[in-house]
C-alpha cells in the first residue's frame, strides 16, 4: 500500500512513463489475482466491444481497467511537455473510444465496470467487495449467454 499523500498528485515524467510501460499488463493482474484469489471466475474476452480487460459472461458485466495516462484520469493525468498536443489528442481519442464502447455494450445488455488504475492501487479490496456484490445482484441467466461479438451468427 502507498502512503496516502501520494494519492491525488500529479505525476512525476518517470512516474510517468512507468504507468505507460505497465499498460496491458500490471494493474489488469493486480485485479485478476484479487478476484481469483476470492473465487471469482471471470472470463478474458478479448472479442467484445472495447475488448473489456475480463468479463463475467452470465451476469453480463465487463470490467475495465483504465490506465490513468492512457484514459485521461481527472486525478494524475497531464500531457507530457513533448508533443503535448499529439498525447492531448490521442487520450482524448481513447476517451470517446471508451464511451462508444461502454454505449455499444450497455445496448447489448452488459453492465459495464470501469475501474482506475489508481483505485487498484489505493482501494482493491473495496473494488473485489463492490464487483462481488454486483455479481450476487444479478440472476445469472444461461438463455442470456452467448459467444463475444463478431462470433454470434444471427439467423
Ligand atoms: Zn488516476
């Protein structure tokens, strides 16, 4: 755990560039360990819209874990000093991607998670608590289930 002050700062330029090297794959883990290590099964869905970072198929829900960088997080992201209007850009391109993904998905039927990559950092127990009891408020339905996007063959 990290100590509290260092929660809602920005970030320092290797502070930085570390969070974009960890991109697809530290805090997805951190998030996976902690809901296998509490018996939560999700599945990798590389194929549904968005491609969430894992899924519970029967419950419908798509989790996401936002990189603070990546995503534009209101709490520690500043565009780098170099080419800040190529980053300004591309986060604010990865920002309406995460939107028409969430709109695309919520018409499917899935509830969608999104999750900070810093709330991994300060609160993951409060986060495996939360997408455990979203779990157990929604009635798993088999008829509901079907393949990832791309994949289902309509008749
Ligand atoms: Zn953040």
């Amino acid at each position: 755990m990290r100590p509290r002050k260092t929660k809602a700062r920005k970030l320092t330029k290797s502070e930085q560039m570390a969070r974009v090297r960890s991109q697809g794959t530290a805090p997805e883990l951190t998030l996976r360990r902690a809901l296998w290590h509490q018996g939560l099964r999700y599945r990798l869905t590389p194929k549904l819209p968005g491609t969430p970072d894992l899924c519970f198929f029967s419950e419908r829900i798509a989790i996401f874990v936002d990189g603070c960088f990546w995503h534009g997080c209101p709490q520690h992201y500043s565009a780098p000093a170099h080419n800040a209007e190529f980053w300004a850009n591309k986060v604010a391109r990865n920002i309406a991607r995460d939107k028409q993904a969430d709109a695309v998905l919520e018409a499917e039927g899935w509830t969608v998670v999104r999750i900070w990559e810093h709330q991994l950092e300060s609160d993951l127990a409060g986060i495996v608590t939360r997408i455990e009891a979203l779990l157990k408020a929604k009635t798993p339905n088999v008829d509901r289930y079907h393949l990832p996007s791309g994949t289902v063959k309509s008749k």
